[in-house]
C-alpha cells in the first residue's frame, strides 16, 4: 500500500490516516466547505469536504479512514475525496512524518559530539541546556513549513550541520573546533519555545513577538548566571547564535564577526538548501525540471541524465 | 571667553580644554604627527601637533592649556595649534558636553513617569532595572556620535520621548500608555553595557558582538525570572524593545507588532532628528544651509529666514 | 440594530445600505454575476449576485434593502445575499462613513488653528486656499482606500496632525509653528482634485497623470501670483507639500530639507498608522492578533492582554 | 596655442585664462591656500595658490594670465601654477565652454520645430514660454557639471533630443509628433529658474527646494491660466515634463503613462549618455579605456581600435 | 469575419482557429475541465472545457471549429465555448500571430544593412551566421510572450532596430556604425537555439541553463575559430552581445563599456517598449486608459484626445 | 630576518624585495614622487619617494635592496624609506607569494581528483582543457586581490574545494560527485584568458569585456565540438560554470538550477572566504578585533581569547 506522498495523480486513497489541519471556507456558489489537509508518514495532502463546516467533528490529530481519487489542482496534487470515516484512535505518531534517521540515534551521536567539546564551561552550559530540554530538542521540528518541517526534523538538522562541522574544522585547522560544535547544538535550540509543539506546530506568542533567536541569546543569559559561565564564553556563543542567518535583512540581528560565525552561517544555510532541494527533487525524472520552490528564490530545479 | 564650540573661523583659541581623543599618524612627508580632538563644555575641534608621536604625554582626559587660530580645512573647522601644555588636574566632568537639563532635573521627572505606570509588574521591572543601575542610567551618552552622545545623552533623549508620548497617548486614546511609558524608558537602557564610559564611551565586547538591543532583551529574561514577573508582560516589553529601529534593515530583528511599538519607534525617531537638525542648524543664519550631515541622509536644511 | 461593519460572521443583514460598487464577472462555470459592495455607515461588505450581470439596475449610490447572511471567505467576511430590492431613495450621506467628529467642529477647529498663523502673507494664502474650496475641503476623503478614505477624512486628518503639530511646536521650541500649521493645512489640499467626489471617489485624470503633491505645487504658483504672496513664503510652502512623502521611492519629488518639513513628513506618517492600527485592532480581542494589513507592511497586529 | 583642454600632462601653460572658481583651503601644514579653476573655451584645469587666502583678488569671472606645468594629481592633470596675474578684462564670454553650435543656428533650428507643432493651444502654450525667456533659454546650460554643462547647454541638448524625436516619430507612426516636440522643449524650460546665470551657475533657493521638475509644472499651471489653454493640453504637458525622469527613484514624481512620456524619457537618456561617453572618450586612444565616470555608473569606456 | 483578437465582449465566435495550448485542471467543484488557448492570425482567446481532461484530443497545433460568447472575466476576455469541432487540417501557419511586414521583406531588408556593413571580418562573421540558420533567423518569435511573441518576430524586431540604428549613427558620428548593425543583427540571434519553434515556441534545454546571451557568446568563439575572425573584431562582438540587457540586476553578465555597447542596449529597450504599449493601447479609446502591464513596470498607459 | 609582511609597526626593513608595482604622483605641496608597493613572499608594503618621477628607473619586478622604518598611516602600515639600489637580478620568483602548498603537490592532488571522474565525456573534457594550459593552470592567481591572489593561488584554491566538494559528496547522496568535482576544476579556468600573467597579473581586454564566466562557457563550446562531447554533458558543465556566483547580481548570468550548481556556489563562496577571513585575522592577538574589510561586507572580525 502506498502513502500518501507517494500516490501519483489518478491513483486511488483507501486507507487511515491523520487530519493535520481543518479550515472553514465558502464556495464561489455560497456553500460552506471544509478543507483538510490529510497526513501519514510519507507526505500531506489537500482535501476539500462540501457543504459541511463541521471543524470540530474533523479535527486536527483526528484518525480517519479516507478514500478518494488523486488529482491534479493547478499543478499540485488534491484529493477528490469519496468518503471519510472518524475512528476511535489516538496513535498520532504512526502518521507523521519523522526524520530520516530513528530519533535514538540522532540523540546518541548528538551527544558524543556535545562530548567531544573541549572547553569546560562551553561543554558544561551546552549540556545543561540539551539535558534541561531532553524531549522537546529531540522531537522537535525545525519548522512549520519549508525544511526539516518533521517530527525530530531540529535534532537530525543538527545532526546533519555536526558532521559537516567536523569535516570542516579538519580541512580548516584555525577554526575553533568547540565554538562550531557548540554553535550548531545550540542554534537553533529556542525553536522549543517557537513552536507549540512537534506534532502540529504553531508559533507560539513569545514565538511571534521575540523570535527563536532573541528568545535564544535571552536563555543563554539567564542559565549563564545560573551557572556561573565564565563571561568570554557566554558573549561568544550570544554572538553564535544572533548572528546565524547572516544579514540584517535575513533576520540576523548582528552579522557574523567571527571565523566560527560565519561558517555556521553558511553551513546551516547549506544544509537547509539541500534538504530542500532534494525534496523538491525526489520524485522528478531525470531529464525533467522540478516545480518551482518559494523557499528557493522561486527556482526549479533540473534533474540531470548523466 | 568663547567655548571651542563657539569660535569662529579665524579667532583665537587661548584657554583650559580637555584632550578627548588622540591618535598617531604619518604626514605625507614622512614626519609623525599627533591628531588630537580638544574638548570643553561647549564642543570640540581637531588639531595637529607636528612631529611627535608621544601618545602617552597627550593622552586622553587629560587636561591641558591649549592655544591657537581656528581655521576652516575643506570645510570643517580646526585648530592651528601654537601652544599646549599638559596640566596637572583631573576634573574632567567640567570639560564634556552635558545635557541642556540638569541631571537632577531629569532624575526627577523620568522617575514620576516611571510611578504614573498603572500596571504592577511593569512598574516593579521598570523601576528595579532603573534602579540597579541608576547611576549609570543617568550619566550615560546614547551614542558615541549623532544624535545625544553627550553626559546624561541616555536619559535626556528618554525624558524628551517621555514628554512626547504623554502628549501622544491623550491624543490616541487606544494606546495602553502603560507600555508605552515602559517602552521608552527601557528601550535603550543596554547602552550602559554597550558604552563603555560616560566620558569617552567606547563599544565594549558585548557591544559589538550582541548589541544593546539584544542585551536588553536578556536582561529582561534574566531579572524577569528574578522577580517572577507575568510572562505577557515580560513578553511584550521584550518585543518592545526589539522592534523599536522598526525594520529589519535598520537593525531591528522584529518588526513593530503592536501599536506601541510601531508608536515607540516612531518618536524615538523623530526625537532623535530633531536633536540632528537642531545641532546642524545651531549656528546657520536665516537664509543660508547647513553642511549636509550623513546621519540624515546627507542632506543639508535649510533655516528660511521667516 | 447593528450596522455592516459590526456584524459577525453568522449573523444576518436585513435592512437599508447603499450600493458602493458594481462589477460585472463570469463564474468558473461560465455563468454571468455581479459583485457589489454594500455600505452603510459603519463599514461595507462584498456579496454576489448570481445570474445576472445587470450593473445599471444595480449601479452605485442606489439605496436597496438587502438581506442575508455573513460568511468567512478565505478570511474576509462576505454577505451571502437572499434578497435584494432597489428602493427609490437618493438620500447617499445617510449611508456613508465619516468622520468621528461632526464637520462643524472639524471646520472650527481647523479654522482656528490657521487664525493662529502669525506670518502675514502665510495666513492669507492659506485662508485663501481653503475659502476657496471650502465645501469640498471639508467632504473630501483623504483617500479612495486605507487611511481616512471616509466622509470628511481629508479634514479630520488635517485636525488630528494639527494637534500633534502643537504639541510637538511646544516641546521643540526651534521650530516655526506658523510654517508646521501652514503645511499640515495645504499638505494633502490637492485630494480634493485627485479625486472625484467626496462619496463614491476615483482618481481624476489629473489625479493619475499629475498627483495631488504637483498639482497643489502647482496651484500655489498660480494663487501665489494672483495674491502677490511673498517669494520666500511661497518657495517654502511649495517644499513643504513637495517633501512631505519623506523620500523619492516613497513618491516625495525632493526630500525635507528644512526642519517642519521633516516633522510634517514624520506626523502624517504617524497619524495614518495610528489610523490604519485602529481600523486593523478595532474587533480584535484582546491576546488575540489582527490580520495583515498590505499598507502596513504585511505586518498583522497584537493586541496585549494588559 | 593649445586651449586648456587640451593640454597633456608636462605641457606649459602660458596664456589668458578665467576664474571659474576660487575657495580657500588650509594644507596639511597649517598653511592657507587658494584653489582655483582656471577655465577657457576648451576645458578647465585645477590649480593651487600657496599661502594666500585672498579669495576676493582672485574671484571668479576675473580674468587672468596664468603660467604652469600641467601634472598628474591622482589620475586627473592638475596645474602646477608658476606665475599668475589679474588682468583688467571682462569679456568673461570669450573664456567660457559653448554649444558645438552657434547660437544662433540652435534658435532658428529650435524655432522651426516648434512652428511645426499642428495643435493650436499646444503651439501656443510652447511658444509663448520660449519667447518670454527667449535669451535664458537658448543660453543658460543643463547641468552645474556632468552633461551639457556649457554654455547653450540646454537648447543645444533640446535640439539634439528634437532630431531624435524627429526621425523616431517617423519610425513609430503611432506616436503623437507634437506631443513629443512639445514635451523635449519644455521638458528642461526651469532649468533657467534652478539655476542662477549661464557662465557660473549654482543652484537657486527654489533649484534647491522645488527643483526644476516641480518648477515647470507650475509655470505651466499659471501660463495655462493666463492663455486659457485647453485643460487636456495643460495635463498632459504636466504629465510629461513630471515623468521626465523615469522612475520615482531617478526623481521623478510620477512614472510615464504615456507612450510619449516614455519615448521622452528614454531619449533624454539617450542624449545625455552619449553626450557624456563623447566627452569621456574625446582623447581616449583606440585600444584604451577612458577613466571611470561617476554619472555612467562608475563604468570606464572602451574605444576599439577598429 | 472578425478574427479572435478583434472580438469585444458579448460578440460571438464562430469559425476555424488553431489550439495554441492545452491544460489539464479541476474545478472547485472536483470536476476535471481543459483550459484552451485558442489562436488566429489576428490574437488569442482562452477557453474552458467542462467535464473533460482529454488533452491528446484537442491538443496543441490542431485546428478546429469554435463558436461561443466572448466574456469578461475579471478584466480579461474569455470565450464561453459552446461547441468545438476537430478538423482534419495542418495548415497552422495561417492560424498565427506573424510581422506586420511580409517575411520577404523583413529578409531583403536586414540582408542589406549585413551587406552595408565596411569592415571584412565583421561581415563575415554575420553573413555566416545568418546564412547558417536563414531560415530560422527570420521565422523565430523573439520571446514566448510580451514583446515581439510572434512569427517572424525576431528578424522584424531586428529591422526595426536597425532603421533606429542607422539614424542615430546619423546623428550622433562617433558612433562606429559597422559595430551598431553588426551587435543589432546579432544580439538576439541565440534565441533560435533558446526557443524550440516559430509556432508554439517553448524553451529548450541550453534555453533554460545557459539562455541565448551565453549561448551566442559561445556561438561566437566556436565561429570565430573556424573562420579566423580577428581577435578585437570578436571580442567586442562578444561584449555587445553580452551587455546588452543593460544591468546586472537585468541579465546583463557584463554593463555596457563601449558607446555603441550602450546605444544597442537603450535603442532594444525602445523598440521593446514601443511594440508592447503598442499592443496595449491599440483597442483603447482616445481618453482611457488601458489595462496594466506587468512588464512595463505594471503601469497602465492613457491614449491622450489630442 | 622577518619578511615585509612580518614587519611590525616601528621595526626596520633592511633587505632585497621586488618593486610590484609604481606609480607617478604629485604632493599637495607641487613636488613629484613616487609610490612603490615593495613585495617579497611574505607579502608587500606601501611606500613613497620624494622628489622623483623617474617610474623607468624604478618600474615592476625590479629587485631592489631597500631600507627604512615601518609606519603607521591612517591604520594601514607605510615604509618610511631611507635608502633603495636597483640590483641587477630578475629571480622574481624569489619575491612573490605563493599558496601554501608547493605547486608540484597541488598538481599531483589535483590530477588525481580529475582521474576519480566516472563519466567518460566529461572526464576526457575535463582532463583536456586542463593539459592544454597546463602551466598556466597551475600558476595563474585567482584574483588581482582579495582572496587567492598569489602565485598558484588559482588551483591552491580549487584544490581546497576539490577537499570540500569530496566530503561534501558523502555526506549528501543524492549529489552527483563526477559533476561537482568537474564543475569545481573547471569553474575558474579562464581566469587565465581574464588575468594577464601570475606575476603582476592585470585584466586583459577580454578579461574586462566579456570576463572569465563567458570567456569558459565560450571555451567549452568550442573545445565541446572539437571533441564532440555530449550535449547534456556540455550544456550542463557550461550551466555550472555559469551559475556559480550565485546570483544575477553578483554577476552570475543565470542562477544555479541543479543541485551541484548550488553547492558549487556555496563551497566556493566558503572556501574564499575562509581564506580572507583567516588572511585578515592572521596578526590578530586573541581578544582583539581586526581591521574591516571591504570584500566581507566591510565587516571586522573578532578572534576570541578560548
């Protein structure tokens, strides 16, 4: 059987899965409707549901059974929904999507990174924080849309910028091994308090009004003085995470003015463009262009034949 | 007898200064030379002492009788020195730029605003942060240059905003004068650890690589855990401050999201460009322009002659 | 009985409102409608009117009674229409917004700021200008949408920056109160030949192809002559009107260059938002957001619990 | 003997020369200096006066006879001044850079496309300006530097920009001829009112604040009124002299909305750039670049050797 | 018979046109519908199919019988279809949009601005190109929409540059007119390679990836070798072609650094812009205005009543 | 002996040093003199002579023994010299910097990298293009500053981003490792069309028209259809080439449309400014900042004391 993302247009839907999102609307003709957006572990799909408005008997985290024909709306993929059931289930996990790698080995290799740091204080403070908020860094999403919008997706982006971090600090011997490892680990931590929550995620208030960066540079505060962080380290990784999107006009509040800085910058900013491209990649033939992606200045992508 | 600030082009300087500023160079003859910046109450002027390089002899703050011509070098003024000899006092606070209010005066007045707060958490942070630091808060420039980069240049530029927005809030009665009150007095408050000195402020560490804005914003979370302040109001005066230069571009890392804050940001904008205008037009006639000032957008003003 | 712009989604509209618009359209279907927009004094609302396209039976500024339902569409509210007939009424000015302040006091407040201008030849160019169109000076919107595009919102703004203009003249004493009132008074002058009328406005041909800013240039060159105002007091008023958009991509032809000029630019920006954040926040519940505003820089608005 | 501009560096300068300008300078020795711009028909050439500041012996428009070797100053020639002389002369004409044409031939020439002009009020309008400026226009310059800055400047360019529009208007039959006549004569009219005489201009007081653009429209508006011009004429004339420009951001009030207004644009663009490219490579060599030029966007030119 | 483009709203079609393109979609209401652009000689309408996805029957390049209602949808005209008829015909080259000069003449034409050419290895090189691709050179579109989106519509573009270019090397003699007719002959010429075919031209791969600027430039070098063109007569070819969009931010990999590099940019963008306001007043009434256009900047242009 | 770039303010340079470059001058006071820029391999220094002009006698790649005290002007050191003798030597390749690896190891690594290639006609292109200028290849500079821009710092440079693109390839699978490690080879290769020598390299005239992106897409049709290579392969290696600044503004013709397009620019972007930020930051105590450099958006860096 095949999942949600994985059905091509006029192939048919019959089978459970989660609602993620339900919205009230009215036609062009005046009837209410409502559209769902169905979700499992392979993918998302639209849906509409005429002349009912009934949001709270098809709410979000609801398990249905749903059957219906896939077909193209305006060059994106709609189901022509034909019937909907509501079960009696609560598993919400079994339809979401997650991280590619299983969230015990993100959180294992996560951590012997956080244990490779040299510097006693920076260790110190980037494992009381990671402890502090053991579950919620590694069930996170990094974002509500866009790339690593998953279950886990803060973690394995993490994961994946480590990796890089490493190989790059060996191929550039004046970085600061531990500032990079550090940086990474903690920047984009404050996502936790951003969003709502891992399964369906919303800006939260302090989200919205603060921001995951500023709420970030505001913890490292507190908890330093909680732990007595020596002040160089504290100001060092503040600088760390402000600076991580690179330029004012990006979101960053201060730009990167340090060797360290500016390569999280730019592999945080690499890491992110591949997980998008690639998913905008994954189904497209070779030969074929993908659709064209907001997130990647409103490109699309070739797939070469060689 | 005439301040530096008041000399014109071609009378004589013959009196008590205070060195501000000094710096080695090299003539394009090869022979060292001393670029000083000479300061009283009332401005100050650059000069040159030819072939010396002793920096430690003319250092800054220290006080010094200096003689010479004023002279206009493509367009600006400055000395011709023909004499300077180093004093043994140290009574610098006579020689700095103030504020056009006594220090006392605006003591008083900021703090009968910040007791017209309503609201009882906002008025305890206000008043607990004001407090810790009160000394500082009072004496403090708000920029090394532009606009209120003078003693008390801090508190002076908070009690003129304070002035506008009483005036504001009765003329929009929407607004919650609460925040905005709150808003103005803690918006540049970090400037005491971004600057270094009250006398010859420089950009500390934390200045440069986190920003007073920032700063601030830890600040809040960090004595706002202390003092178990309510999370909305805590919330909200982060916000304020961190959207108050207004957009993205002009260093703000959120922009305004309430109507105080788009509010704050505007009267700390129009504050401070009267402060410019007012400075570059202190001594143009009725009829002429001014010189063209770069923090305005280099443009000259003209002072019509009705 | 509530008005249009106080109904809630759910609730029905049965009563007397004036059509403001009238557009023809073809469904998706192929079918011919009519969208209106519906408008009493308290806002409007847009329905359609299927199956016909009759837009001079149903042309703008005919009183209907109209009955319906309010729905949400794509986060607008909609009238669902049930019935609909056309009345023979002409009485428009029952059903139009305007000003929250009656025309009469607008008019004496406003006349006796301008009895307060000192400068001879000023007061009497700008008496005479606002004599001569005194009716529709007093009517005239200030725009076909966002700020004060109501009944007499030309004026109403004129009298709100009037009185932040005082204000301001009191706390900045450098200023020339004559010239601030002077310009708030003939800034926006020219709407009333931008645009077309004071109930159903459009843009003029010499509103598009010219602009209110040039025209009332323009225009005070000709009264200038006739009046034999003085040179200087005319060259000023024209860079007051030129300027007062701040900057050339903000559609400004020269930017401020005397100080009213940069405090007119500064208080017709802040009276249009605080205008423009009102509207927005007005049936916005408290903790709760607004929607996005175009004009307002895409932002959406919060309004604090506090 | 070779002129001014046309003398390469380490040629001697022996001869009868203007003083376009004189301003006072301090070097970096303290001492005053004078600098001057000696000009003559060809070009213009900078000079130093060492210790003096006698700013009123050697004014500008007086002319002299000057002697000195022409150097290089930081890639532009420079003279250095050996001997130098007041005459009692006056004849300032015969010193100054003209129109490659005589004046009197741009009259006639100017004159005959305006007789071409087929629409009555438009003819009117047009030549009722020329004749009551007639000496200013057809002697004042463009520009205070940059292109056309010379004497005749400004009708020798209409008339280049009338040729255009001529042979254009043949190519592009949907064109409206005497728009597009109507529209280059007057598209720079106020340039006699911004700025202050044809030998030495500067800006005037109304140049500054309105600027010739705004200045045009409002002849234009009380000349209107006067001869009872058609109001269609008069928008439309407004409408092209306002879009002039092009865009906003290159300071114009509104955009072209004609395509007559868009053709008038592009070929004072046209005029001007070659005008500027011919004089940045008049004693380029083929197979060498020409130094950079601030109106060209900073770009060097090339001259092929073919 | 009126041909497609000529119809207004509420006439009726009822005749033999071409399919242009054929899109697949749902409709709100779920159902499957085919959006068609139907094509004559004269302009193109769109048109939708309810209740049928067969894109292989009515596909692009076929001719049929259509009769329906020309609509207005939402500013547009759109044909309410109410019966289509396949036929069994290929003769599509009546059934489009083509120059307004026969091709014979385009031809005869543009071969003798190649044949006025003076320097040897300039011709050379474009009597060699041009013959290479005849056929293409003088039936390709220049662009798939906007400007010159027609049969022929490179080489009628072409044409109508060069009549500019030649007057204005009258006009202005430093320009080399050789260069001028060589760059306008061949800055678009790669557009054969970038679009796959005269009739519904869609971009080709090289298109896409490397786009006709780059692939002439190439062109170029691989011709030039073979036929032993000298270096600077190359070189500078290649620079006119690569400049001339102009700008950077305009596709431009290289600004303009020679004058006739400058002029070829300025006079396609005149031509450009006369074609397309052209095409969009050409129905408008004297004293209107006509709809807005995204690729004039967005703005609507007025048909003056003079 | 320390180097000229090992030389600290105050200290004295008494050694043999190449002249790279010299330049004519005359001083504010009208005496001429020379500026020299002196080199050995640890970098260059400023320094001027007074009273001369003789730049034959003084001209590049002149060995010379020179003598005098390093300075400080205006934050940029400067010799102040004492005495300089032409000697008769020419080992100028004694005195220039070169990348940190002798140039045979960067050879050996590179080739290996282009023997790793898989696909047959890119590998035969690649290897092709890079015999064929082999010396070149492996001496040539980068730049004429900024990064790279020393005695083989092209390939010192390609080999850092050969080590990259590898690691980069494991870590992503989806990347086609032949495509990047041919786009990375191959991606600056003209830079020995567009530079003149490895020497004192300077932009030749192809360089400036057509510059070194155009110049290698030109290069590979031309070298393609000598070897017939594939046309995917060539259209895409031409697309990386083209692509790989990134954006149309910061000169990239088209933007990168394949996922080994966008890594190339970002690795590339890394690599350069990992190699300025550590250039700049190399005589940087821990806890200090750096100067501000122009090619980092004018930013400064700091080195942190951990």
């Amino acid at each position: 059987m095949k999942g949600i993302g994985q059905l091509a247009v006029g192939e048919m839907l019959d089978q459970r899965v989660m609602i993620k999102q339900s919205m009230k609307g009215i036609a062009a003709n005046g009837k209410p409707y409502l559209t769902l957006i169905l979700a499992d572990k392979t993918g998302e799909i639209e849906t509409k549901m005429w002349d009912t408005s009934d949001v709270e008997k098809y709410a979000p985290k609801f398990i249905v059974h749903a059957a219906g024909e896939v077909m193209d709306y305006r060059g994106r993929t709609q189901l022509k929904l034909k019937q909907i059931t509501v079960l009696d289930e609560t598993n919400v996990e079994e339809y979401i999507q997650a991280a590619p790698l299983p969230r015990e080995q993100i959180e294992t290799e996560v951590l012997q990174y956080i244990e490779s740091i040299q510097q006693a204080d920076m260790k110190r403070i980037v494992k009381h924080l990671v402890t502090k908020n053991f579950n919620a860094y590694f069930t996170h999403p990094a974002a509500v849309k866009n790339h690593h919008a998953f279950y886990s997706g803060l973690s394995y982006h993490v994961l994946s910028m480590l990796k890089l971090a490493d190989q790059i600090a060996k191929l550039y011997p004046t970085l600061n091994r531990d500032l990079l490892v550090a940086g990474v680990v903690l920047h984009d931590y404050a996502k936790i308090k951003e969003l709502s929550d891992p399964v369906t995620p919303e800006y939260t208030l302090p989200g919205k009004l603060v921001g995951h960066i500023s709420l970030m540079v505001a913890e490292l505060e507190k908890v330093g003085a909680e732990l007595e962080i020596d002040a160089e380290v504290l100001t060092v990784l503040q600088h760390l995470v402000l600076s991580h999107h690179g330029r004012p006009e990006w979101g960053s509040a201060v730009a990167p003015q340090m060797r360290e800085a500016e390569v999280l910058f730019l592999i945080d900013n690499l890491d992110a463009r591949m997980t998008m491209m690639d998913r905008l990649l994954e189904y497209v033939e070779p030969g074929q262009f993908s659709e064209r992606s907001f997130a990647l200045d409103n490109r699309s992508f070739y797939r070469p034949k060689l």
